[in-house]
C-alpha cells in the first residue's frame, strides 16, 4: 500500500519536513488572538479560535469520505476544498484588521 523507500536517510528527511511544514502556521494561529483581544479576554480569543480549528479537523474527513463514497472518486473531494479554501481566502482578504 505505502512504497517507502529503502533509503532511511530520506523517510527521515521526509518526515523531518512534514512536521515541519504542519507546525509551521501555529505562530500566525497565537498570535492573531492576542492581536485582537487584550489579556482579559485572550483565553477567550483563544478558546474559539482553537475550537474553530478543531471543528474543522473533525468535520474535513467525514466530508471527505461522504463525498468519496457518493461520487466514487476523489476529484469531487479535490474540488470542494478547493472551493473551500478560495472562499476561505474571500473571506480573509475582506476582513477589518484592527490597527
């Protein structure tokens, strides 16, 4: 099912980059709350923030799988984050950043 390669050097490279690249928008994800809020209502801030990314790592693989198992084919489950993501970016570009 996996093809690994026999090189131990490059699973460990691999993974190295991985981690990497998967802890890489924590930062940006902290400090957006403490950019918005003062230290009263940070935990808050940050307790929804926080939820609201949870939430989202439940709901993406059994939106993934319903539509994997109704269209049989991974295109649909391409598409539709892709249409996530851009509207994510929408949102994003017409936000009001405090100064």
């Amino acid at each position: 099912m996996l093809n690994i390669p026999a090189s131990t050097l490059a699973v460990c490279i691999g993974l190295f980059f991985v981690g990497f690249c998967l802890n890489i928008g924590w930062p940006a994800f902290t400090a957006y709350g403490m950019a918005v809020s003062d230290s009263k209502t940070y935990p808050i801030a940050s307790s929804i923030i926080n939820s609201g990314g949870n939430l989202g790592g439940f709901v993406a693989p059994m939106a993934a799988g319903f539509l994997l198992d109704q269209t049989g084919s991974f295109n649909s489950v391409f598409t539709y984050f892709g249409i996530c993501a851009a509207i994510g970016l929408v949102v994003i570009l017409f936000l009001d950043e405090p100064q």
